[in-house]
C-alpha cells in the first residue's frame, strides 16, 4: 500500500527557499574565483518555494539575498531546500518594486 502524500505549508514566518547553485565565480574582471575559496560573510540567492502565513514582504517566485549561516535544510522529494525566518532575509528581488535601489539582477 503506497503512503499517503501530503502537502507542506510553512508555519508563522517562516519562507522555504530553494538555493542557488554553488560552483566557480567569474569576478566582472574576468578572475576565476574556485568554489573552494573562504566565502565565509558571502551571502546567497535563492528562490522562494513556499512561506508561511505572516510573511509579509516576499511571495512564492521572488528572489531572496540570505546569509547562508542563517539556515536549516530539508530534503523533499530528492531536492534540498532552506528553511529560515523572514526577518533573516536581507534583500528581495522581483518584478513589483516599491521602492528599490535601482539595481536590477
């Protein structure tokens, strides 16, 4: 008999994050940066998957700037994601700007 499958939603502030890919850096120089390089205070993109329901500044499909310290992994389905508080993500990135830094990914 195959177990049941049951649907994941994040609880309170809670935001899932599926993260960007780790490997070699080019600098905007053209310097090859290893991925064995100390990357220590390097914070990290990745997308948003699911969040809880008091998160208020990011939706499902944005993408989030978060230090990689910050977090808690869980295997879904083969696939890792993050788990971390709203209140850790540093900077949100997607198509409905309010009031940005004129930056754009």
């Amino acid at each position: 008999m195959p177990e049941p499958k049951f649907e994941v939603q994040m609880l309170h502030d809670r935001v899932m994050i599926k993260a960007d890919k780790d490997g070699e850096r080019t600098s905007s120089s053209g310097i090859v940066i290893p991925v064995t390089a100390d990357q220590s205070n390097r914070l990290a993109w990745g997308e948003v998957c699911g969040t809880g329901h008091t998160v208020r500044m990011v939706k499902t499909g944005d993408r989030v700037l978060f230090h990689p310290a910050d977090q808690l992994e869980v295997e879904l389905q083969g696939a890792t994601y993050l788990v971390m508080r709203e209140r850790d993500l540093h900077a949100v990135a997607n198509e409905r700007p309010e009031h940005g830094t004129g930056l754009y990914l």
